[in-house]
C-alpha cells in the first residue's frame, strides 16, 4: 500500500477518534450543566425587596434600533433592579432614546440612570471605557455586564440571583439564544455551534483545577461587586478586545468560584443578518481570539479545515477513509441532533451545509487577520486601536 494512501488512513481515523472524543464527552457533561429554567429558581410569589440587589451595566454605541427594547426588558424584571446605560459616543438617536426612557415613570423598584460619553481616553477600548465608568457608581451586591441588543424574559435576574446564591458562585455566565431569521443565520450557527464544541469545555468552569477552562459572555456577566474590584475592574485590561473572556479568565485565575448556566430564551440576541453578517461581525474577535499571532491563526485555520472538510472528502475515498468518514459525520450528527433539540431548534438537514459554514467560518478567521494587518489596526464601532496597542496589552485568555 502506498505510504500516502496509509498516512491518508491514519489522518481519517485520527480525526473520526477526535470527533468521537469531543462529541460523547460534551454528551455526557452537557446534561449536568446547571439550567436556570429547572422549577428551582421559578420567581417568588413573596413581594419583592425595596432594594435591588443587582446593577444592570448597558454600555451602547450606535444602538438606536435595539436599544428601547433592551432597556424595557430589563425594566420589565420581576425583581427590583438599578439600571446603568451608558451612551458611548453615539452618532444615532441612541442617547436621545435612553433619555426619554429615563424621563418616564419607571415601575416600583426599578431605576434608570443614563451617563453621555463625549470622548475616549488614550489607552482605552471604548466598551471597557464605558462599563468601567458605570461600575464605579454602584453600591449593589451584585453586577450585570449586558450589551445594547440583548432581550431579557421577565424572570432572567431572579432566576440568576436565585441561583447564585444557591451555588454560592462569584461569577456566572449564562449562554445566549440567538435570534435566527434566515437559512444563513442557521447555517453559520450550525458551524458555529462545532467549532465551539471543538474549543471551549463549559462543564469544567466550576473545577479549580482546571485552570484553562474558563468563561465570559459579554451579553451576561454576572459577578459579585466585591469580585469585579478586587480582579482590578475593567481598569485592569483597559485595551482588551475580548473583555469577556478576559474578565472570565481573570475571575478563575485569581481563584473565585465561576460557573456557566443554560436556559433558552432567558437571554435573547439577533446578532447578525445573513451568514456574510455574521462572518463579517466576527472580524472584530477571530483574530483576537489567537492573541493577534498570524502563524497560530494559519495553524488554526488548518486544524479546522481538515476536521471540517476532510469527512466530507473521505466520502469519495476507499472504504478504509470512507468508513472514518462515516464515524466522524455520525458524530457530528449527533452533537447537532443534541443542540437542536436543547438550543437551537435548527434542523438536522442543515448538516448538508456544514461545509459552506466552513468556508465562512475560515473565511472570516483570514478576513479577520488580514484586514487587522492591512489596517494596523482593529476598527470597531468607528473607532480604530493601534494593533501594537493591543498586542501589548492582550492578555492571556486560558
């Protein structure tokens, strides 16, 4: 047998044992994630406290089409609740939005305070600006870091404080439900939701040991005010792009008890339109992601495209590599049946796609490093930051 055609066997089955591994070992932990939907943490029936517990963080650029609903959504709690929007630096209608809201009589136990950013300091992503500023004006227990489009169901917060003091956690992240309204959307989240298999262990957040597995979702970080000071703030990474991430990474690296929970629909965003929509909102972070290092990007891009691409071509190949195939596509089968049924309702014909959502997927990892390169720099929300700025201040993530 020609030692090409062996080195082709043995890449196959090496690939199909990867899939294999990831996909039976996030079956496995997936169930045992905590859901904020389980009948536990069902709202009290027992009248709410006059004080809120918790600040609502919502830093806004340029927000004007989401921003009324998010802010209403989380007027709408069931629990009292001090809101923060910040308006950074809008072009749009976003500040005039969120004062007129703060000028109407808020529900009992809610309130809304609304700060106007004129300019940027040097040294500073503007997000990170922005929540840094709000977070220095609260008194609450607790803090919430949400963004300008996300919609809160009625109970979100309640269920969240509910849990975060059963568990007794320092900070929680709870997963996101996306808004899909097009075959694209469903296609980029299905190759979405297998890279993110492929990268990313949530059920070993809570271990203390596991000391690259960590959390942060920018549209719910929820921590205890005392563990936000004492990481340093956002002060700490002030030219992060992936904050995040790195606020999760901070928070377990410095030893406090984190934890990421489920519960569809509890927090919803539509983030982008069409598959080039969300290629193109990835532009910001992919790059980002491999700390702003080409060569650990390309790398990437060619792991990903050998467990991408390579089932669908051993479909063609002798049976040795056809049968690897196999193994690998039922996996992956297996792992979207499963987020289908739990998370995303899309169907299992969209596994048929998987391949194109893989071209978008390298296409927006490439795209991602050579337009940061080309422009030296990352431009976000009209804003450009110096590249060498956020090599030097990008932080390990894991």
């Amino acid at each position: 047998m020609h030692v090409l055609h062996i080195l082709a066997i043995v890449l196959a089955w090496l690939i199909a044992v990867l899939w294999t591994r990831v996909t039976l070992t996030a079956l496995y932990h997936l169930p045992r994630i905590p859901n904020l939907l389980d009948p536990r943490y069902n709202p009290a029936r027992s009248p709410d406290p006059a004080t809120p517990d918790i600040t609502v963080i919502v830093p806004a650029r340029n927000e004007a089409a989401n921003i009324e609903a998010t802010l209403r959504s989380l007027l709408a709690q069931t629990i009292p609740v001090a809101i923060i929007a910040i308006d950074d630096r809008s072009t749009d209608a976003t500040g005039a939005i969120m004062n007129r809201l703060a000028a109407e009589s808020q529900p009992p136990g809610k309130s809304l305070t609304i700060l106007h950013i004129e300019t940027l300091p040097d040294g500073w992503m503007g997000k990170t600006h922005a929540m840094a500023l709000a977070a220095r004006q609260t008194a609450t227990p607790w803090l919430l870091f949400t963004d300008g489009d996300i919609l809160f169901r009625p109970d979100t917060l309640e269920r969240a404080l509910r849990f975060a003091h059963e568990s007794n956690a320092d900070h929680i992240a709870l997963a996101l439900t996306l808004i899909l309204q097009s075959a694209g959307e469903r296609l980029m989240t299905t190759v979405l939701g297998c890279f993110t298999l492929l990268s990313f262990r949530p059920w070993k957040t809570p271990d203390p040991a596991a000391k690259h597995d960590s959390v942060g979702v920018g549209g719910f970080n929820l921590l205890r005010s005392s563990v936000y000071r004492a990481i340093g703030g956002f002060e700490a990474f002030r030219l992060e792009v992936l904050e995040d991430l790195r606020l999760g990474f901070e928070v377990k690296r410095q030893g406090y008890r984190q934890q990421v929970v489920f519960g569809r629909d509890l927090i919803r965003v539509h983030w982008a339109s069409g598959a080039l929509g969300m290629a193109h909102n990835l532009t910001k972070n992919f790059f980002a992601v491999f700390r702003f290092r080409p060569t650990a990007l390309v790398a990437g891009v060619i792991v990903l495209s050998l467990l991408f691409f390579a089932p669908f071509v051993g479909l063609f190949a002798p049976w040795p590599i056809r049968s690897a195939s196999l193994v690998a596509l039922a996996m992956i089968a297996l792992a979207h049946s499963y987020s289908s049924r739990h998370f995303t309702g899309i169907s299992i014909l969209y596994l048929f796609t998987l391949p194109i959502g893989a071209a978008l997927l390298l296409y927006a990892l490439l795209r991602s490093m050579i337009l940061t390169l080309h422009r030296g720099g990352v431009v976000w929300r009209g804003t450009f930051y110096p590249l060498h700025e956020l090599r030097r201040h990008a932080g390990p993530l894991r």
